[in-house]
C-alpha cells in the first residue's frame, strides 16, 4: 500500500526520528518521535475498534477485543511499518542501526504508530487516517487474525497468572460432555493450584480450552483484576 504524502514534512521527519538519534545529533534541535507515538497509539487503538465494530456486527465485545489485539499487536504493526517502507527511512543512532534496528519489531511498530500521529496531525481530519488504515487492517488475511486471536485468550491467562501467582501455570482438564458421536461436545476447566477460575463448551478440547480462558479473563475483568 502506498504511503500518505504530508504537507508538513518536519511532521514527517519527526515520526521517524528515534531518541538514539536525538541522543547522537544535539545539535540538530530534532524532537524524537515518542510523543506522536502516543498519539498514534490512542488513534490505533480507537480506528481498529471502530472498524470491527463497522465490518463485524455479528461479533461479541470479546471476539473483537481479541481481534483488535491481533491488529495492532507489535507484530503486525511492525508487518505495516516494512508495508509502507518505514523500515527504511527510520532516522536511528549508530548502535541503534548497527543492532539491527531496521528490522527490531518494537522499533517498527513504534515508528508506525509515531507516523499515524504525524499523518492525523498533518491532516487535521481522522478520515483520510480512517481510509488508510482500514485499507492495511483489509490487507491481514482473515485467517492470520483468527489464528492469533484464537490462542490469545489463554496467552493472555497464562500472562496473568504468571504475574499474579506463584508461578504455578494454568492446568486445564477438559472431558467428553455430551453431543452426538459424530459431533462430540467438551467441557473445560481450567484452575490454578486448586482454584477453578474458568470453564467452557466447544467442538474440540481446543474450542473448550480457550472458551474457559476467556470466561477466566471475564470474571477476573469483573472482579477489576485485568
């Protein structure tokens, strides 16, 4: 996908700009990039919301904030920044590049949502930002996204309980519950130590699995513990 021309090019300039650049140039008067970032996170976070919302009717809150996960994790932001050719316009420090630094996902990802700052600023208007990533977010083949956000939910459990607990991992025991031999439906469980913290139906012990880790993250959101 073609990248956005700006009229503002310092805009531009600065959304590229890594602090180990600043750090290294002094004298350039040059603003890094981490408070477009910020920007350019809060934009991401509130466009891919609204664009499974507008595209997925028949989705529940937690199937898309699974899905949104998937669209701007590091990963795939990262995928955008190399899309568009950021990769290689990123204005890095000498042991910044010399580390690999065109290629470091975090540094990517950063740089592409320090761009979607630069772009809403330069525009002044979220609709030519809304057109362009809905245009990336059509891009990602459905099945990347539902790979991803399939597994997420016990990730994200296991990510919890890591630290939250004692290093005890998350066991879940999943049975044969009924439904016809040709179609066999499972119950999961999932505990930690000897605590039950969630439980799911599904087609498969997987299904099963990741519908306990969901409602294990649903009642922890419930409680205000995530």
């Amino acid at each position: 996908m073609k990248r956005p021309e700006f009229k503002n090019e310092k805009l531009l300039r600065q959304a590229l700009t890594h602090r180990s650049y600043v750090s290294e140039n002094p004298g350039t008067r040059e603003e890094d990039n981490e408070r477009l970032e910020f920007l350019g996170d809060a934009l991401l976070t509130f466009l891919s919301g609204e664009y499974l919302y507008q595209r997925h009717p028949e989705m529940g809150e937690d199937q898309m904030t699974r899905r949104r996960s998937a669209l701007v994790d590091e990963k795939q932001l990262s995928r955008f920044a190399i899309e568009i050719g950021l990769d290689l316009k990123m204005r890095l420090g000498t042991g910044a590049y010399r580390q690999g630094g065109i290629t470091n996902p975090n540094l990517l990802s950063s740089t592409f949502e320090a761009f979607i700052g630069a772009y809403y600023l330069d525009t002044q208007n979220i609709d030519p930002v809304r057109e362009f990533v809905n245009g990336l977010f059509d891009s990602v083949p459905n099945s990347i996204v539902e790979r991803r956000s399939n597994v997420d939910s016990k990730n994200l459990f296991q990510q919890w309980v890591q630290a939250n607990s004692d290093n005890t991992p998350p066991k879940y025991v999943t049975i044969q519950a009924g439904g016809a031999p040709h179609k066999p439906e499972y119950l999961a469980k999932v505990y930690v130590g000897e605590k039950q913290y969630g439980e799911g139906k599904g087609s498969s012990k997987k299904e099963a699995e990741k519908q306990a880790a969901e409602d294990a993250l649903a009642r922890l959101k419930k409680r205000g513990l995530i």
